[in-house]
C-alpha cells in the first residue's frame, strides 16, 4: 500500500471516531499507525498516536493516554510547519483533559513529558496496545 492508501485507513479510522464507533476506529487507527511505522511515515505516525491518545486506546490506562499525548506532541514539533488539524482539536482538548482528571495535574503532566522523551519505537508500540518496552512491529 502506498502513503496515500495508509492516510485513507488513518482518515477512516478519524471518521469512525467520530462516528462514535470506538472499536472500528481503534482497529482501523491501529492497522494506520502500523502501515505507516513500516513506511516510517512520521506526520501519518504522530496523528494515530493523538488520536489513539483521544480515544483513550491505551492499555495503561489515563497514564498511558497522556504518555500518547506527549509522544505525538514531541512527533508533530519534529514536522517543519505542521499543527494539529483544527479538526481534530476538540477531540484533543476532551481527551486530555478526561485523563488530567482523572490523574491530577502532577500525575498527568509527568506522564505526557515521559512521552516526550520516549523513543519513538516504544511510542508505536504503546499505542498499538503493547507494553511501552516491548520490540516495536517489524519494519520490513
């Protein structure tokens, strides 16, 4: 599948978001973000992870929400001139701030700066609902 195709499964899985239709858009954003890690398509990578991060995919629960945050921030600031779609930041504020209440303010922000500095193959393995330390899918 070429970069155009993987962008389609990203944007499919946007639409079931926001659809409401959680679980096929987790499956699909899933399958997205492992397309495009293989591609080492980073602008495709970092809006699966904020939008598993939105979703609330994350295995770990509120930590591992804001670590998603804070990885896909770090991902985006690496992209010359890019900023979240405005469309997507709604999604983004509710998100975030489902998991700060959840947390509290000191927990929360400790998690999404350990997202800032995780490893980007530990990012995608994070959010494809895989221990943060384990080996990130193959990249052939």
């Amino acid at each position: 599948m070429d970069r155009t195709g993987n962008r389609t499964v990203f944007r499919l899985g946007w639409v079931a978001s926001a659809r409401g239709d959680h679980g096929r858009a987790l499956e699909l954003l899933r399958e997205s973000l492992r397309l495009n890690w293989r591609l080492r398509n980073r602008r495709v990578v970092a809006l699966c992870l904020e939008q598993l991060a939105c979703l609330g995919a994350s295995s770990g629960g509120p930590a591992d929400q804001a670590r998603l945050f804070g990885a896909a921030e770090t991902l985006f600031e690496q992209l010359p001139d890019y900023t979240l779609p405005p469309q997507m930041l709604e999604a983004h504020e509710r998100g975030a701030l489902g998991a700060r209440n959840v947390l509290g303010e000191t927990a929360f922000r400790d998690a999404w700066m350990a997202g800032r500095t995780m490893a980007i193959d530990q990012a995608v393995s994070l959010g494809l609902g895989l221990p943060a330390l384990a080996n990130p899918p193959p990249t052939r």
